[in-house]
C-alpha cells in the first residue's frame, strides 16, 4: 500500500521533529523543509499528498508560499500559525490554504486535522471528473439538477440564498472557507454588512439542517475565521 506523503515545512527544529516523529509512528511518508523557498521546490519535486505549513518562516511568507504552489497544485495544504497571527491564518485560507492547526496543538489534533484531509482527498477521487448531479453526506442529499435538498428523505424548504450557501459549502466539504471567501461567492462583495448577513442565514440554514444547536453535525463553525461542512459518516 502507498503511504500518504507529506510535506512538512517549519523552520522550528523541536516542532518539526514532534511533526516527523508522529506521522512516523502513524505510517505517513514525510519530507521536510525548514524555509519557504525549500517548501516550493519541494512541493513540485515531491508532489506530496498534504503540505503542513508553517506561516512564520524565516525567507519568504507562509501565505506567499501558498500563492506559489496553488499556481500550479491543489495539493491540500495545512497552515499552521500561532495565536498571535489570527490574521496570517485568515490570509493563508483566503490565499488558497484548506485548514489550519494553532499552536501549540496536540498530536490528537494533527492527526484529526490529517485525517480529514484524507477523506476529502477521497471524496474528490470518487467524485471523479466531477459533474456530479446529485451530493449526499450523511442524511443530506442534494439534487443539483432538481434543485432539491432533502434531509433523511424529508424535503428542506430553503431560501435560494440558504440553498446557494449549501451548495457552496457542500462543494467544499472537509475544507474551512472563511467569511470573505463566503460573502464574496453568494454576495459578490465582502463588507462587513455582508458578514452580519451571513451570520443570519447561517443560523437560519443550520436550523432546518441540523438536529440540534448544541452538537452540529454538518456544518462547524470556527470563530472568527468562517465554517466548514463536515463529511458525515
Ligand atoms: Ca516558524
């Protein structure tokens, strides 16, 4: 069987061991860089299935990094930033990153993080060519072509603007979009009007979606930064 392959770029010598170590002992093949520049030569001599990246590098910028790969690769990339770069964070995922880990963050935690990578590096592989006319994860089921959303065979009445964030966040399952991502692809613009907005009728669309408000099971929400749709088992 071939090793998930990742590419493991921090300039932290500690921290990249810790990385190295655990996906050792958790059967992933791994390649490293300690720089940006070395991270883009990397990716495109190794073509890995999953960058982890550091932001604070010490040549070039994490998000530039990000910039250069996605002109060529949709390889999944994971940011890893501390706390104090909230904002990087949110660049990084506009720029094209898929998700992101705070340090200091638990073996649990990347590997949890890894993992859901994995699955929708899956889905995409099933989805083949894609054109899929019809979408189900779980109790949901969405017909594209009958516009038509249906919970555990329920029909969902939707507004088209729920509806349209549905599909935005279905299309993207297992990856976290951030507000501006969001606002800008069902507003066309990303004031902070527009978040508020958003805000709104992600509550309304999670009412009719999920079970119950305290344990959401298809779409997280991660403060501050936007919301990902789950792949439900
Ligand atoms: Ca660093």
């Amino acid at each position: 069987m071939n090793k998930i392959k990742i590419l493991v770029v921090e300039d932290d010598a500690p921290v990249r061991s810790l990385i190295t170590m655990t996906l050792k002992a958790n059967d992933y093949a791994f390649v490293t860089a300690a720089g940006g520049e070395e991270a883009v030569q990397e990716a495109a001599s190794h073509n890995p299935d999953i960058v982890l990246l550091d932001l604070g590098l010490p040549d070039i910028d994490g998000v530039e990094v990000i910039g250069r790969i996605r002109s060529w690769s949709n390889m999944p990339i994971i940011v890893i930033s501390a706390r104090s770069e909230d904002t990087d964070k949110i660049r990084a995922l506009d720029a094209g990153a898929d998700d992101y880990l705070t340090k200091p963050f638990s073996v649990d935690e990347l590997l949890a993080r890894l993992r859901v990578t994995q699955r929708r590096l899956a889905l995409l592989a099933s989805a083949g060519a894609g054109g899929e006319s019809v979408y189900v994860n779980g109790q949901l089921r969405i017909d594209y072509a009958a516009g038509c959303v249906t919970l555990g065979g329920e029909e969902l009445h939707l507004t088209p603007i729920e509806y349209k964030l549905l599909c935005l966040m279905a299309s993207n399952t297992g990856k976290v979009l951030t507000h501006t991502y969001i606002t800008q692809r069902v507003w066309g613009s990303s004031w902070e009007n527009d978040i508020a907005s958003l805000r709104v009728f992600m509550a309304t669309l999670r009412r009719k979606l999920e079970s119950g408000p305290d344990a959401p099971q298809y779409i997280q929400t991660h403060v501050g930064v936007g919301y990902r749709m789950l792949r439900v088992e």
